[in-house]
C-alpha cells in the first residue's frame, strides 16, 4: 500500500510509484465510468511489471481508480455521470452540500479532487494526465483532447486517430477540468467496454506514454516496437486529426435507440438514418464520420458527428497561435474579453456568425455556453502551462 492511498483511506489509487531521479509526474485515471473498467486493469497490469522487472522510473507515476462504486455495480454511473461534474461551480456547489445530502458521485468527485490537490503540492511538473475509457461501440483506439497546441503535441506521437473540440460539447469533464488549470491532459478510447482488446490497447498506450514522457527509459521497455505496431494495426494505420461537429443530445425519459452496426469512424451520407429517438427517425445532417454512437441504456449522448481536419488547416493554426493572433480579435467589432486571464471572449452573435465557427476554431476558441444575443468563446491556449513542457523533447 502506498502512502498516497494510506491517507485517503480507500482504494482509490491503483498504484504509486515514485523513482530516484527528477521527472515528470504521470497520473492515470481508470474507470471514470464503472462500465469500462478495461483502463483500470491496464493500469494495474503496468505497474505490476514495472515492479517485477525493476524499471528504472524518472519522476513519479499514479494510478488513480474513477467512480468506484459503480466500477463495483458494474455501472456507468450510480445518482449523475461523473465525468460531467467537472466545472468551478458545480464542484463548489458539492463542496458546499452537508454530508447527508451528497450523491455517490458527489463523494467520488470530492475524494479525486482532493488526491489530485495532493499530487499538485507535493510532485513536481511537467505533469501528463492520461483518461482511459471505452465506448459502447465498435470503434478504431483513438484520442480525445482539448484544443491546446500542448495536447496536440504530445498526442501526435501515437498511431491514431485524434478528435479535437470535445470541450465545445460537453460540459464538465474531467479532463477539461485539468486542461484549464493549464496541464498537458489526454483522454484514449482503447476499444469495446467488454473486448479484451481495449485492455491491451490501454496497455500499450500507457507503455508508449510513459516512455515519450521521459519517465521511462524506451530500452527499459521490452516490446516497446510491438506496442506502437499494435495501436497502429488497431487503430488501421489512420493517423489523421479530426473534430466533433455534431452532438445528439438525449433527455432523461426520451427513448433512444440507434441503429445496429454501426462504429465510429464509420462514414455516413447525408440523409442516412442513424437512429430513432422519440419515435421519430433521426438523420444524418451531412456526409462525415459517426462518433461514439450509444449501445447502452445509460448516457446523454446519442451520437456524435465529425469530420477529418486538412493537415494546412492544422499548421495554420498553430502558426496563427504561436504569433499571438488571437489576442487581436477584441479590436472587432462585438468582441470583448469577459475574461483575458482566461483567455474567454464575449462574442456578439453577429459577429460569431459573420466570422463563422471555423475561424474561431482555427484560433482555438471553443464556444461553451450561449445566451439569446452572445456567445462566450474560450482558449486553452491562455490557460496552457507551455514554459513547463517547453523543455521536453516532443515539445
């Protein structure tokens, strides 16, 4: 048992493992959702080799179990999904609330809180945060991440696919939550909830992660080359940047169900059915790729969209970004900053629709939250801790 998990008094960390030397901090999350425990047996599986093969380890390395009573009830989630908890108000609305009155996933968020409040204080950067999970789906192992040039960096040193704009669509993930304090934070879909492949895939990744990080040694890893052959191989060799452009929402008493077969990455035409919600057929809005389509009773999104980014796009804006562009935009006409610590604008909804979304995207701004006449639009890059990962050699 590690000191970390002796002073939170439960089986919240998988494991800790901190070596000789100064490096960087890695913490794994697994099973943020109890349905997809294939990222905690992952993590479990690494960090038992590197004990019994002695691995060298530069910095300091966590395993943090997720949602834990419902990774025991075999659930994605017991009262609320854990992984949309993640925002400054609602976490202080559950810290305000009295013993009695918080839910399962109140208690979860206020201990993960509190061990990640740890880690900061006590271990030293660069810091990676890495979140495995699965989907319900049939799909390629692919990367979800916020729209910092950090995450964007770091993510393309693995063999496959990267989904950008999560955080445009999703309010409260965890991962968001750690990007906005300004940390290097990748979310890996390894597979099918219940495919051992997702398992070996997580494994992989967590090899390969740990060795670009700097925190082990690649001639400590034995099968490194075999790690990266198998994400390539399960990933089919596609490489390519995309970003979300559709999301389905679903209430909490509609009737959803979508169509069999169907895995993401998959190609859709415009006009192709996709699912039936409500009694009522729902359809393909343009030709692009489904994302994440939902095979099981619990979730609040149906489906999602998205669609291959051109890698000029991809270089424009980080050439864009590195020149400090968006830091111009207030000089328009119905921009402001609502927040220029932040990074966060005030856009006039005009404006918005005159500039159009994909400039705001091209300058990593992401809209969250919209009202009758504004839109407010915020950057990673503002928030992003670059002068900590500027010294590594991926960088």
């Amino acid at each position: 048992m590690t000191n970390l998990a002796n002073q939170t008094g439960n089986n919240r960390i998988i494991g800790q493992l901190n070596g000789s030397n100064n490096g960087p901090t890695l913490v794994f999350f697994g099973g943020i959702h109890g349905n997809e425990p294939s990222g905690e047996m992952a993590i479990h599986e690494v960090f038992l080799r590197i004990e019994e093969e002695e691995i060298p380890i530069n910095g300091s390395i966590y395993g943090i179990r997720g949602n834990i009573e419902a990774l025991l009830a075999g659930n994605r989630f017991m009262d609320c999904d854990l992984n949309r908890l993640w925002t400054d108000e609602k976490i202080e609305i559950i810290k305000g609330k009295a013993k009695n009155e918080l839910l399962n996933e109140d208690k979860e968020l206020l201990s993960i809180h509190q061990v990640l409040s740890d880690i900061l204080k006590t271990e030293s950067g660069p810091y990676y945060f890495i979140d495995f999970h699965t989907t319900s789906s049939k799909t390629l192992p692919f990367i979800t991440i916020n729209d910092a040039l950090i995450n964007r960096k770091f993510s393309k040193l693995f063999p496959v696919p990267i989904v950008l704009g999560i955080e445009e669509y999703l309010e409260g993930p965890l991962l968001s939550y750690i990007n906005e304090q300004g940390y290097l934070s990748v979310g890996f879909e390894s597979g099918q909830h219940t495919a051992r492949e997702s398992v070996d895939n997580s494994i992989a990744f967590m090899w390969l992660a740990l060795v670009y990080s700097d925190a082990l040694k690649r001639l400590d890893v034995k099968g490194f080359e075999e790690y990266y052959l198998q994400l390539q191989n399960s990933a089919m060799k596609n490489g390519s940047f995309y970003e979300i452009i559709y999301r389905h929402p679903i209430g909490s008493k509609d009737q959803f169900s979508m169509l069999p077969g169907f895995k993401s990455f998959d190609i859709v035409n415009k006009g192709k059915v996709l699912a039936e919600h409500n009694k009522r057929a729902v359809l393909a809005l343009q030709k692009s790729s489904i994302f994440m389509p939902l095979y099981q009773s619990q979730g609040e999104d149906g489906f999602f969209l998205i669609r291959r980014i051109p890698k000029l796009a991809l270089w424009l804006s980080a050439v864009l970004r590195k020149i400090r562009i968006p830091a111009l935009l207030p000089i328009l006409p119905g921009v402001s900053w609502a927040d220029k610590k932040k990074g966060t604008l005030l856009v006039n909804e005009r404006t918005a629709r005159f500039l159009a979304k994909p400039l705001f995207h091209l300058l990593g701004y992401r809209n969250r939250q919209i009202n009758k006449n504004e839109i407010l639009m915020s950057s990673r890059e503002a928030t992003a801790k670059n002068k900590m990962y500027s010294g590594t050699w991926w960088y």
